[in-house]
C-alpha cells in the first residue's frame, strides 16, 4: 500500500512539472563579448550578435518593451548604448541577450562593468 502511494506522488509530481514548464516561455540567452554586439538603432530595431570570432553575425528583433540593464540598472536604450562605448575602451566584458523563442524578439540586454 505504501508503495502504491509512493508511485502516486511521484507520478502527480511529473505531471505537475510538465504542466509547470509548459506554462514557462522558452527563452536563450546568448553570452558574447561586448566586441561582438551590434545594438540596435531605435526600439524596434534589431540587435547583432556573433556567437564567436569567426561566426557570422545574426540578427535578433527588439521591442519597445525589452530591458538594458547596466550593473542591474535599468535605462534606455541611448543611454545604454553610450554605456556600452564606454566599456568598450576599457577592454572586453560580457553582454548577455536573452531572446524570448516564442515570439521570436529580445527580453533584456545585460552587460556588467565600470
């Protein structure tokens, strides 16, 4: 009887965690080097990436709605590009981009530094 009850929980749990992750938006996050970004123009413009040096560059779309974080600060997006040429004259850093999948367009920028 015990068993029984053990094998319910556990299959309740698996159910539940499938359910859980169908709810979540699939998403990636792309960490390349500040050298290997190309921001974007205007809010509804697009972001470049390369994923390493010899890579070719591919081109993600932004929303007004996507985030440019600095250090975990919130700002807009001219403010953050000016950020961003700043750090590049200090040497390289990492700028994380994270593309929600399912409607195909950016979430956040991130990048960390001086």
């Amino acid at each position: 009887m015990k068993m029984i009850k053990t094998l319910a929980i556990a299959i309740a749990l698996t159910f539940s965690i499938s359910a859980y992750a169908e709810g979540m938006p699939p998403s990636k996050t792309f960490e390349v080097s500040i050298f290997s970004v190309r921001m974007p123009v205007s809010q509804n413009g697009t972001i470049s990436i390369r994923e390493c040096e010899n890579c070719d560059y591919h081109s993600l779309r932004v929303t007004p709605d996507t985030q440019y974080l600095l250090n975990g600060k919130a700002m807009k997006l001219d403010r953050f590009r000016k950020a961003l040429t700043e750090m590049r004259q200090h040497g390289d850093t990492t700028v994380n981009v994270k593309r929600d999948d399912t409607s195909n367009t950016v979430v956040n920028v991130r990048a960390y530094g001086k």
